[in-house]
C-alpha cells in the first residue's frame, strides 16, 4: 500500500531562533516520485526527518493518508529509509542486515525467501553471505535499499544515497533508483543536491533555499519556467547567465534593455511578456540568458526573434561532444549568493572592523587591489546584483554559450552573437520572474 504525504505549513526551529525550515507546504500524492533539492543547508534533510518522526515538528501538521501523524512514532508510520552513509551492522552479513527490519517485526518468522526476492531484484545475490566490509560502495547502497525494500514500506524517504559514489557508479545506481521505485510503485521522497539527479528522478522537483520552499514543478517546468533568480541559476549546466540591465522604454521609438555596452532591441510589435517590461522603465532588472540561448553566428544568419551582440572570448572549454565559450560582452554580471563559493571575505572583514586575512589580500592583489563585493540589498536595490571594483585591473567573462565541438575559436578574438529572445528571461529587482509567460517558452506544453 503507498502513502500520501502531505505538509501544511511545517516549521522547525532549533533553540529560540535557528529556523531551519520555515512554513513549508507539500502534497506527495501516492506513488509520485518527489526530489527535495537545494544547496546543503537549506533544510531539505530537515524536512525529510520530520517526515520520518526523526524529527520533532515546531509548528504545522503533518498527515498521512489525510490521517494527522505528528504524534506517531516512526514505526508507526511504516516508512523506510535509506542514508547517505549506507547504515549497515558491520558484524553482520549482508542477507541478515537486508532482514534484519523483517527479524524486528517477527523473530520467529522465516523470512528467508523475501531477502532472497529482494536481493536478486537488487542483483546482490551473490554477496548475500559476505559482510558488507567485503563489498564496493555500489553493493553496500543496494543492500542498504534492499533492507528498506524488504520491509515494503509505504514509502521510501532517501537521503542524498549516492553522494558518496563516484560518478559514473552514481549515473548506473541513479538509473536502477528510478526503474526499481516505479516497478514497487511506492511514494518516494529523495533528498540531494545534484541537480542532474533531481531533473532525472522526479516526477516534481521541490527546490528550497533557506529552510523556504522556491517552487514545486516537474522538471521540465523548473527549468523552463523558474519562479525566481534562486531556481534558475540552482537549475541548469552550465549555469544560466545572470547579467545586470535596465529596461529602456521611450514614448518613440524601439523599447529596449540595456546591458552595459550594448544593448538588446525587442521586436515590434512586443509579445504579451515584453509588454510588461515597461513598467520597469529606467529600473534594474536581472536578464538571464541560458547557454543554448545564444549562438556563435553573424548577424546575416539571425533567425526570427534573434538580436545581434558580441562578445570577446575569455576562454574554451572542451568538452568533447561540446564546447563552452566564456565570453565578455561587457555587461556586468549579477551573483546569487547562496550559490557562490568564494565569498567576499575581505570585505565582510572589513564591516567588522577587523584585518583582511591572507586569502582576502590575494584576491584584493588578483583584481587589482579591489574585491567584487555583494552589495546589501535596499528597497530599490536588487539583493543579487554585484558592485565592480573601483579598480578593475582584469577582463572577466559574463556570459557562458555552448557551441559544437569543431568550432574554432581564438581567445581575444571578437566574435558575434545571436541571441533568441523567446528564451530570455527577465527577473526584477526581487529576483521574482517578470517574463517570459509559461505559454510563450516554445514546447512547453501547459
């Protein structure tokens, strides 16, 4: 029997102020595959213990089934669960840890014939008498996924079971995760923060960011149609190009969006989305444009909806059945915060009133004596938007296009850009999405 899961406005908090996730809302329905995906941090394992009874829920309801269950305990909710770290009882062998869960029920019970059903529907039949010490990191997971099978739950709750897998192994299990969890027919929730396994598992993609839910879609949807700057740079490789601009709409003349040393012309007459950029007027916008957005080609070739820029090359990336061109078009490029790597260190430092360290002088000596620094957001002011240096010594690229492989390119060299304006998407200074509509993204079907 599957589950239906369903979380109303579920918070949890640590001590009197650390708000680890923060009213989230989420309806699995039975039999559905949902991912939990974000950066580490933003609650996603929180959530998934809470559903558990791992957790203590602060505030908000839990149900199962439509039957309240923030009292039940984790037995009683007849889950399963699969960790990161495998779990397994090393001074056990692999067919007694995978019915170990089936001896806790009924120690009399011979359960031998199930462990052996599951262990060839996990193909470990043959290590079913080893100890899991003698197996690879692949077999450990599936013993680890047959203990939870075994059981056969209501409902599988994965957390992050491949990251510790090197990345072909992670590709060949991600494909098994998802055939075996479609044959059982069990309510599946799975946590990670591998976009490629979210996009390639779920039948949604629940995204959050600071313990707060972004958006629930399928994963065509996350990807085509983002809520905010958040999900469409999380979502997407190579990361979707995030450049700053202000929208220039005259009485007279062609409306426009201006990036800095060039500016992109919008058709006339304006699509239904394009319109409601002119309550943007003189305002700054985010733009974001992904890779296969743009094209290496002259303007002559321009197709419709297409507008010419340019752009010096930074840097190619080989990639084998692609390339990746790193380009400066002189625009300037906007930082989602949570997904930046190298902080600003020197400059936090310095509203603290303390020392620059080592790391924040060599990064102040790489760009000249300055360090980009994110500025704080204010009530006009977009909070993902990066100030320059004063004194920018460096050219760094600001836009990302994907070209075929046998495209010769030479880094300095000046080449030009067709952009499809079908697939450009503007935020406003929030970071909310102002366009394009759900129903003007080519091949969505909604």
């Amino acid at each position: 029997m599957t589950r239906a899961i369903s979380l109303r406005s579920v918070s949890k908090t640590y001590g009197r102020s650390t708000r680890a996730v923060d009213r989230f809302s989420l309806t699995v329905q039975p039999g559905e595959f949902v991912v939990l995906l974000g950066p580490s941090g933003c609650g996603k394992s929180t959530v998934l213990r809470m559903i558990a009874g791992l957790e203590q829920i602060s505030e908000g309801d839990l149900l199962l089934d439509g039957e309240p269950a923030n009292e039940l305990s984790p037995r009683e909710r007849g889950m399963a669960m699969v960790f990161q770290n495998f779990a397994l009882y090393p001074n056990m062998t692999n067919r007694d840890n995978i019915g170990f869960p089936l001896k806790l029920e009924n120690s009399r019970a011979d359960n031998s014939e199930r462990v052996e059903a599951t262990a060839r529907m996990l193909g470990i039949e043959t290590v079913l008498d080893r100890y899991p010490g003698q197996l690879s990191g692949g077999e450990r997971q599936r013993v680890a996924m047959g203990r939870a099978i075994s059981r056969r739950p209501s409902a599988f709750l994965m957390d992050e079971p491949l990251s510790n897998l090197d990345a072909k192994l992670r590709n060949h299990l991600r494909a098994e995760i998802s055939q075996l969890t479609r044959d059982l027919g069990v309510t599946t929730v799975y946590v990670t923060h591998d976009q490629a396994e979210a996009m390639s598992l779920g039948d949604r993609v629940a995204v959050m960011r600071g313990g707060v839910l972004q958006q629930v879609s399928t994963p065509r949807e996350v990807y085509a149609t983002p809520e905010n700057v958040f999900v469409a740079a999380f979502i997407g490789t190579p990361r979707i190009n995030l450049l700053q601009a202000v929208v220039h709409a005259p009485l007279e003349g062609r409306m426009s969006i201006d990036l800095g040393r060039q500016r992109l012309p919008l058709p006339e007459p304006l699509s239904p989305d394009h319109q409601l950029l002119r309550i943007q007027q003189g305002r700054r916008i985010i733009v974001g444009l992904r890779s296969e957005a743009v094209r290496i080609a002259p303007p002559s070739h321009a197709r419709a909806g297409e507008v010419a820029l340019s752009g010096l090359v930074q840097h190619v990336e080989y990639q084998g059945h692609e390339a990746l061109v790193h380009l400066d078009t002189g625009s300037h490029a906007a930082v989602v915060p949570d997904l930046e790597s190298a902080r600003p260190q020197a400059e936090q430092h310095r509203r603290r009133g303390g020392s620059v360290s080592m790391l924040g002088r060599l990064k102040q000596r790489a760009v000249g004596g300055s360090v980009a620094v994110l500025d704080e957001p204010g009530p006009d002011q977009p909070p993902y938007v990066v100030r320059s240096p004063d004194r920018p010594a460096v050219t760094t690229s600001d836009l990302v296009v994907r070209t075929g492989p046998d495209m010769r390119l030479r880094r300095g060299g000046q080449v030009p850009l067709l952009v499809d304006l079908a697939h450009l998407y503007v935020f406003d200074h929030s970071g909310r999405r102002i366009c394009p509509l759900p129903k003007d993204i080519p091949g969505l079907d909604v």
